[in-house]
C-alpha cells in the first residue's frame, strides 16, 4: 500500500486530497497547523492517521518526517492568506513563510524517503501563480514562487527518482470561500468568468493530485496544472 503525507491536510482541499487518496488505497497521514484543527479533523474522520505539525518550524519539520519509515507521495497544501494585511512587512514574511518557505522545508525533510522509493511531490499554487492579487501581495508573490520552486525541484531530483508537480486550485467550495459564495455582489462575477460555471469540489482538486502521485504520471515532472473550470484560460 502506497503511502502519502498531505500537509495542511486536515480542512479545505487538504482533506479533500486526502480523502481521494484513501479511497484509492493510499495510507494517509495528514497534518494540521494546529491541535484543534487536528481534533476536528480526527473527529469527522475517526481512524485517520493526523498530527498537528508547525511547517515554519525546521526541528519540527525535521522530526516529523523523521519519525515516517518511508514515503511515496508529498502533498504540500497548507497555505494562510491575510489580503490587504500583507502590506504589513511582518504579515508578509509569515505568509511567505507559510506557504512558499514552509513548502520548500517539507521537500527538503521529505527529500531522502521520496528518493528511497521513487516518490512524488504535489505543491499547491493557486489561481494568483498567473494573476497578480492586488488585495493579498504576499499571497500572490508566495503562490507565484511555488510553481517556480517546482521546476527547480524538478529538474534537481529527477536524477533521484522523485517527480515534482504543482497544481492551481480555483474557486473550490472550502470554508475559505464561504463568504464569497454568499455574497451576491461577487459570485456572480466569478460564475461568469468561469467557463464551467459552478464552483469545483475539492474531491475534484484531489483527482488531479492523486493522478500526478500514481505511476500513470510517470512522464510528468516540472508542472503546474490548474483546476479552475477554465477561470484561468479566460
């Protein structure tokens, strides 16, 4: 049985991956950036494997990849925004932090069990890696970088055995975009920019991330796909 970690696992599209994955017969350990986030996860999901997990911490990072015995797939999906917060020098450095920093601390300690077995790693952009975000710089900034970050990596481990992919969410119904799909004033505007004309599931971002850890995307390194219903190609 394939195993995978999913960091920032525990809500959102993070759980929605790891759920794809577990029903594909993949071990899932996931990670939440907090005890609560944890407890919430571990109680809609009895039985699942989680642990809280500071990605902005290096022991900590260290330790958890440590205490794994080994690893076929790395999904990389915990993020924070803070929108006009970001112009905030502070706020901007624990954003990147986060999610760009935080992003390359977890392939690094994942680095020798990928190389073991030939794993994968799946980082997560976001509609902001092609658009610029006025409103959340740091967010853009991190999630621009993320897809650059992959190429690199990419091209660097593939004499190791290890694949490195991205994908870019779009407007998918999370917790996080509750607000937006209740307000009348912005969804619309959304729904007609996207071509498909709904809002994606998060079950649909873990078809593609599943896809690109399995063995029929062994040709696929260096990439960022978007799932977005088209919003990005508009």
């Amino acid at each position: 049985m394939p195993n995978a970690a999913i960091i920032g696992g525990t809500g959102g599209i993070g759980a929605g991956i790891a759920r794809v994955l577990a029903h594909k017969g993949w071990e899932v350990t996931v990670t939440g950036a907090t005890a609560g986030e944890v407890e919430r996860y571990l109680e809609a999901a009895p039985g699942a494997s989680a642990v809280a997990l500071d990605i902005t911490d290096d022991d900590a990072v260290e330790a958890f990849f440590e205490g794994l015995t080994s690893l076929d797939g790395l999904v990389n999906c915990a993020g924070i925004i803070r929108k006009l917060g970001e112009f905030d020098l502070d706020t901007f450095r624990k954003v990147i932090d986060v999610n760009l920093t935080g992003t390359m601390r977890c392939c690094l300690a994942a680095h020798p069990l990928l190389a073991a077995g030939g794993g994968a790693i799946v980082n997560t952009g976001s509609m902001y890696t092609y658009f610029g975000g006025p409103h959340a710089p740091a967010y853009t900034a991190s999630k621009g970088a993320v897809a650059q970050l992959t190429k690199a990596l990419a091209g660097k481990w593939a004499s190791d055995g290890i694949r490195v992919n991205a994908i870019a969410p779009g407007w998918i119904e999370t917790p996080m975009t509750e607000a937006i799909r209740g307000d009348d004033s912005r969804e619309p505007i959304i729904m007609n920019r996207t071509p498909l004309a709904r809002w994606g599931q998060p079950a649909e971002v873990g078809a593609l991330a599943a896809w690109l850890l399995s063995e029929e995307a062994s040709f696929v390194t260096g990439a960022t796909y978007p799932v977005d219903g088209g919003y990005s190609a508009m």
